[in-house]
C-alpha cells in the first residue's frame, strides 16, 4: 500500500501539500501526522502508509510551506541538517496549530472518515502534536519525543483528549531538567501517559540507522496503535 501526495487549501493564504495514505479496509479515523524538522521525507510516508495499514485515514502535511514549500531534507547531509535546524527558530507555532486544524478539516471530510480524528507526530511534530491537543477539538493525541513541549507546559491544563508521551531517556535534545519539567506538569493528568524508552532522540526512525531503536520504536508504535484504535 502506499499513499499520495495531495494539495490542501488553506484559504485564502492559498494551499499546502500533504501526503495522503489510506486503509485498505476502507475507512477509519483520521489521523494528522505531523513531520520532523525535515519535511515530508520518504520516512514519514513510510510511517504514514504504517498507520493506513493499522485502519486509519492518514495526512501529513507539509509545516514548512508558508517559507520552503516541498522542502526535504537528508539528516546524513550537514548543510540539510543545518538548513533544517534553522528552520526550527522559522517556523511559526501559531501558523502551525492553524495547519493542523486545516488539516484535521480536509481529513475529516473524506468519505473514508469515520468523524473521529486524531494527531501524532515526531520530533517538531511531537511538539505540535500537544500544542493541538491543548487548542483543538481532537479525539486522541500521540507526541512523539517532542522537543520544545517544555515551553508550553502552562497550555497542558487545557489537554482534555487522551494523550500519550514517548520519550527517550538519552534523548540530548533537551535538558534532564526541562524533562522533569514536562513530567511534574502532566504526570497524575488522568488523560496523559507518559512511556520512557532506553533510546536517544529519533528512535522510531528506521532511515536513520544512528538513531533507530527497533524495540523502543516498535513498543511505543503499539501503545499509539492501542489508544488510535479506541477511535475505531
């Protein structure tokens, strides 16, 4: 199975790209899944058309079209990878929330989905994925070793939909204490789980072998597959 690239419009400020992928069972929740700092990479289709295949309506779209649109970018590349950092200061959070919240339109009405939706993402998309889960209407959210949710902890009061954190315990992105942080606001919230890994930052991408972690990766993708399904 495997997905396509389709136009999202976004007003008047015109249109993005997304990359669509479909369950073969014919229909499921929609889920957005929000990129890393490297845009819709071969990875992040990869992963899309993983969800597909688990029952689900999958979009990922494109978080850096209103500066680079289509912009992809190589991690093993230094300039790509510098490129991309930089584009982690551009981007707008703000702007972002309001993509998510196009894009959670544009899946839920496909014919495919059920109604119910919900958001993930990796990395910058982890951070985005809570910031959605505090300011938008979704049925369940997975953030996946968000880097900067530690910045935003006074929005997590208003995270009212399931959540679930996977975090790597060597993940050097972001301090030890600014971790703790992000456990002593959302710990004990009867909606948050929060699941640390033996694994670095990155670890459920499988097209970075420096960072891959098969046993984290496959673990945490169960616990979103367990919460998304409830969506069913």
């Amino acid at each position: 199975m495997s997905g396509e690239m389709i136009n999202i419009a976004a007003g008047d400020e015109g249109s993005f790209g997304a990359y669509c992928a479909k369950p073969a069972s014919g229909s499921g929740p929609g889920i957005v899944m929000i990129q890393e700092i490297f845009g819709i990479t071969d990875w992040i289709k990869k992963i899309a058309d993983r969800y597909a295949e688990q029952g689900y309506v999958v979009v990922a779209p494109d978080m850096f079209w209103r500066f680079d649109p289509d912009f992809v970018a190589d991690p093993s590349k230094p300039e790509e990878l510098e490129k991309a950092f930089g584009y982690l200061q551009t981007v707008d959070h703000d702007n972002a929330v309001k993509d998510i919240a196009t894009s959670l339109a544009a899946v839920k009405a496909m014919p495919e989905c059920n109604g119910k939706v919900g958001v993930t993402g990796f990395c910058l998309g982890g951070t985005f994925t809570y910031l959605a889960a505090a300011r938008l209407e979704i049925d369940a959210a997975v953030a996946y070793y968000g880097t900067q949710i530690h910045e935003y902890l006074d929005e997590g009061k208003n995270v009212s939909c399931p959540i679930i954190f996977h975090m790597g315990e060597h993940d050097d992105t972001f301090s030890v204490e600014d971790r703790n942080k992000i456990h002593g606001a959302l710990i004990g919230k009867e909606n948050v789980s929060i699941h640390m890994y033996d694994a670095g930052h990155a670890f459920c991408n499988s097209d970075r072998p420096d960072a891959h972690n098969l046993e984290a990766a496959e673990a945490a993708h169960e616990r979103s597959f367990k919460l998304f399904d409830t969506l069913q």
